[in-house]
C-alpha cells in the first residue's frame, strides 16, 4: 500500500493544478509525488531533497534575470539550475511511467495502487511533459553555462543527491 502521505500529497497538488493550469509549478510537485511513491516500480526515484528543491519558489530568481535591481548571484544560480535539471528529470521519468503503464494498464495499476484518478490524468500529462521538458533542458542549459568554480561543482553534486537509484 502506498504512503499515505504521499497520496494526500498527490491528492493535493493534483487538486492545485486543476486550480491553476496555466503554470507549471503544482504539476511538476504532482508529477514528482507520483514518482515518489511509485519509486520501487522504476530504476531511478527523487529523493527528499530533490522533492525539496522543488518546491522552492524560483520567482525572486526570474524577477532579478527580468532586470530586477539585484543581479543574480552565483548560490541563487545554483538554485535555478538545480530546479529546472530536477523539473527536465521528472518530466523525462514520467514519460517513461507512462509508457509502462500503456503496455498494460491492469498490471500497473496492481502494482503501483495509485488513486484512479490520477491514471486518468496519465493521458492529458504526455501533452503537457512534452511542451514543458525541452523548456526546462534549454533554459538549464542556458544558465548552467553562468555557474563558476565552486558554484558549478556544488551544483553537480546537489543534481546527484536529487535522485536515487532503488
């Protein structure tokens, strides 16, 4: 049986992406909440820490790279790059998910024992991973190209703690 804390959690973001459909912040929490608790069923899971870099708000970040007052430091940078990696991550993982779970649906389910509403959203989520994930692999790539000495290997190491092999 799944957590139940991860299914409240998977509940609750579900219902605030519903809300908010034009941003992508609940559904990449939503999406890395299914993983999460489906993690014994793939090869490579997010960790606590990846879920946690997640939820970081990124706005005060993209407000200073629209020309705020402030220049974005390089901690900040690491930040940014780190989310939007783990967003790209999340969004490539959930395709493969969904993959699974169209070569046989009833086994999926058996084994994963997720809400039926969230295999329901399974086929809206492809549109939607596909729009956002080359988004998130570019703009990472932009800025990871910003990131110097300690910040950058900081970053790799913080890219690698994000996710765990089960």
């Amino acid at each position: 049986m799944a957590d139940p804390n991860l299914i409240y959690n998977i509940s609750e973001y579900r219902m605030r992406d519903k809300d908010n459909l034009d941003t992508y912040y609940y559904f990449i929490l939503y999406l890395a909440h299914i993983l999460k608790c489906i993690e014994n069923n793939i090869d490579e899971s997010i960790s606590d820490y990846g879920l946690k870099t997640l939820e970081f708000n990124i706005m005060p970040i993209l407000y200073k790279f629209r020309g705020g007052e402030e220049k974005v430091t390089q901690s900040e940078l690491v930040q940014f790059c780190l989310y939007m990696t783990n967003c790209y991550k999340i969004c490539n993982k959930m395709l493969n998910v969904i993959s699974l779970y169209n070569q046989d649906p009833d086994a999926f389910k058996y084994h994963t024992k997720l809400p039926n509403c969230v295999y329901n959203d399974f086929n809206s989520f492809e549109t939607r991973i596909n729009d956002l994930g080359p988004k998130f692999k570019q703009i990472q790539e932009q800025y990871d190209l910003c990131l110097q000495g300690k910040y950058k290997t900081l970053y790799n190491k913080n890219k690698l703690d994000s996710f765990i092999t089960v």
